[in-house]
C-alpha cells in the first residue's frame, strides 16, 4: 500500500472532495454550451441586420450539433494523453482552446464561419478538457464513483443556469458578438487556473478502511477491460444505444428550450431565457441524483427510469403543450440528460474497470456526439417540415421506448470478458 497522500494540505479522504469541487468549477465553464438556444434569436437577428443575410433554425442550431459532435470526437482521441500527460496539462490545453472558440465566434462573419471558430476549435476544446475531471473523480472515488462523477458533471449541467442569464444581460447591453468575447476570455482565466491542482492518486491507493466488494456486486467491476475487449462485449452495444437515445432526447430539448416556450407554450421571451436556467437546475441535479441512484440500484434500472421519465415528459409536452406542462416536460427531459452524463461513466467504470477509462469511456461517449447531430438538427428538421416544434415530442417518446427495451435486454455487466485480466483482488480461477 502505497504512503498515504495529501490533498489541500488534508488526508486524502478529506481533500479529494476539493477535486470534486475543482472538477464542479471546471464543467461548469465548460457547459456554457448549454446556453446556446440563448443565442439562437440574437444571431439570427444580427446576420440579418448587420449582414443581410437570412438564416433557418436548423442553420443557426448546427454550430451547437457541431461543438458537440467534435466535443464527443476529441474524447476518445484525449483518453491516452491524460495517462500520458497528466490531468493538469491536458486541461489546459483544453481551456485555452476552449476560449479560443468563444473568442473567435465574435469575429465570424456566417453561420458557416461560426461553424469553424465556434463549432470546431471551441467543441476540440470541451473534448480534451471534458473527460480529465471524471477520470480524476474515478480514480479518487473508488467507494463512491457514482455520487462523485455526478457532483464533478454537476456543473456541466448547472452552467446555463449561471451561463443562459448571464448571456441574456449581456447580450442585451452590449450585443452578441461582444458576448462571445466576454465568455471566451473569462473561461480561459478560469479553466487554467482551475487545473493547476489535478493530479492521479498514486498506484494502488485507495481509501482508509474501505475494501472492493466482491466482483460483479455494487461498483467492482467482474473483468478490467482495455478498450479493445470492451468492444466485444453486448453490452458495449447496449450501454451505447442507450446514451444516443438519452442524449438525443435531452440534447433536443436543450436546443430548443427557448424557442419552444415562446413559440409554442406562448412564454414571453425574458421570461424563457430565465427558464432555461430553471432547467439548467435539473440537468445539474439529474448528475448526481442518478449517479448516485446507480450505485445504489444498479446503471441498468437506473437506465430504465430515465426512459419512463422521458417518454411520459413528451407525451405530456404533446398532448397538453401549454405553459405547466412546458415547463414540467423540459425540466424531466434537461434532468435526464444531466442523468446519462452520470450513468454512462459510472457504468462503463462498473462494467469495464478503470485500468483503460479514459479511453474506454473515450468510445462510450461517441454516442454523445451522435445524439448531439441527430437532436437539433431532428429538431430543426420538423420546424422547418411542419411549421413547430411540436412535432418533436412524439417521436423521442417513440425512441424512450426503443431505449428502455435496449437497457432491459442489453444493458447489463459482462460475465467475463476475453483479453481483459481480473480486478485487483478478484478471486482467480484454477
């Protein structure tokens, strides 16, 4: 057993709950993704004022699905440089090309530029930083990995709570483009900072009196898997398929939250850009309320429940789309994303160990992406077939129940996985 470390100046116990907090502050910064259905109308007005062009919701909703989908393309691609490099350089980097995207955003001349200087420099960034903080969680929180990847992506969810109504005034007062500027310096400021105190645990380390249960019960995972073995395993397949559709459903929503209060449920528009801070609540509490639910009840039922909260929030979006059930329906759906955030990692740590995560999580978390490009743009392609938003809701109802079949049938720890060596203290078959 290696020396007991400090954190903070405090037993290590005690001061990895500051990780926690860091990794909080640092999704917090990064999430300001989240506030983009803020930005959708103030966009769209300024390119046809300013440079008298017209623009489609589905043009002005993929800068997001593009920050998303390279957002969810750079994580697989980061996971061997965090082992390599550290958690504090890899975050760096990260936060720096994060503000870069905001800051070039406000030189962007088309939605097209945007789709380049936001989408692709500022989505590579989220990437690269986005999955240090969870890693950092796993490896500190072996007793607790659920409930502490869920207050660390805490405030990836919570960040358009602070982000969506900090965007409002801003854009307000000084305009769009100025609001770009703003954001993409203040996040480089805070994200280096921030990384400077991340780092591993040392090998073997794990906390004061507490021991792994037995394989294939509560979080210790039956096989540690590299990422290769996981791959042949169904339930990689099902665990995947199950996140696209949470994602999608969830990320759908966030993009048109605003619209969708004011066009349709009759908001007025102050009053919807506040709301989607409301929302932003969920999203936060969703982490790590679910992470802690699939600790405790397993990532499968866990799985589960969020299929019946989604179905039931869009089937009641649907067919009674007045101002309660608006605000009830986004609040379930912002909530449930905030809950896949929380359930993918833990299961793919339960499932597949820890000794290959960032990686492993790496591919997991390519159904993000996929559900980042088919939401919105789902979204816009129905407002723009249909005349509303309406439309939407039935059809993530129809994916919540394909999904809640996959987690049923799919969506449970492998018996054994071959290529992948057993977890530190598993029993060893003779």
């Amino acid at each position: 057993m290696p020396d007991a470390p400090e954190i903070f100046g405090m037993p290590a116990e005690k001061g990895r709950w500051g990780l926690v907090a860091l990794g909080l502050l640092i999704n917090l910064c990064l999430g300001s993704i989240y506030s983009w259905s803020v930005f959708v109308s103030p966009l769209a007005a300024y390119f046809t004022a300013t440079l008298g062009r017209e623009v489609t919701a589905g043009e002005v909703l993929l800068p997001f699905s593009v920050f998303l989908a390279f957002f969810a393309v750079a994580m697989p691609l980061t996971g061997k440089y965090i082992e390599r490099y550290g958690p504090r350089r890899v975050t760096i980097v990260g936060g720096l090309l994060t503000g870069l995207g905001w800051l070039l955003a406000s030189t962007a001349t088309s939605v097209e530029a945007l789709y380049v200087v936001y989408g692709v420099i500022g989505g590579l960034g989220v990437g690269i930083a986005y999955g240090v903080p969870v890693a950092v969680a796993t490896r500190w929180f072996p007793d607790r990995r659920g409930l502490a990847v869920g207050l660390t992506l805490l405030g990836f969810g919570f960040s358009a709570f602070v982000t969506a109504n900090a965007a409002g005034a801003l854009i307000a007062a000084y305009g769009v483009m100025a609001t770009f500027r703003v954001f993409g310096a203040a996040l480089i400021a805070v994200l280096v900072l921030a990384a400077l105190p991340l780092r591993f645990p040392p090998g073997g380390w794990r906390p004061k009196g507490w021991s792994p249960p037995p394989p294939g019960v509560g979080t210790a995972p039956i096989s540690e898997c590299d990422r290769r073995a996981m791959l042949r395993t169904g339930a990689f397949y099902g665990l995947f398929a199950c996140y696209f559709i949470g994602c999608l459903a969830g990320l759908a929503a966030i993009s048109i939250a605003k619209p969708v209060g004011t066009e349709v449920a009759g908001v007025e528009a102050g009053l919807a850009t506040v709301l989607v801070g409301f929302f932003a609540v969920f999203n936060g509490i969703g982490r790590p309320a679910f992470g802690s639910l699939a600790d405790r009840i397993t990532p499968q039922k866990a799985a589960m429940l969020t299929f019946v909260l989604i179905a039931a929030a869009s089937v009641l979006m649907w067919l009674v789309p007045g101002v309660p059930a608006y605000v009830l329906a986004f609040a379930v759906l912002w909530g449930c994303l905030g809950g896949w955030l929380a359930i993918a990692p833990t299961a793919t740590a339960s499932y597949f160990g820890t000794c290959d995560y960032p990686r492993c999580y790496g591919v997991v978390f390519l159904a993000y992406g996929a559900g980042a490009i088919a939401g919105p743009q789902l979204a816009g392609f129905v407002r723009e077939a249909t005349g509303t938003y309406l439309g939407v809701f039935p059809l993530v109802a129809a994916l919540a129940a394909v999904g809640f079949a996959a987690a049923w049938l799919l969506m449970r720890p492998p018996a054994g996985v071959p290529g992948s060596v057993p977890p530190a203290g598993a029993p060893v078959e003779k």
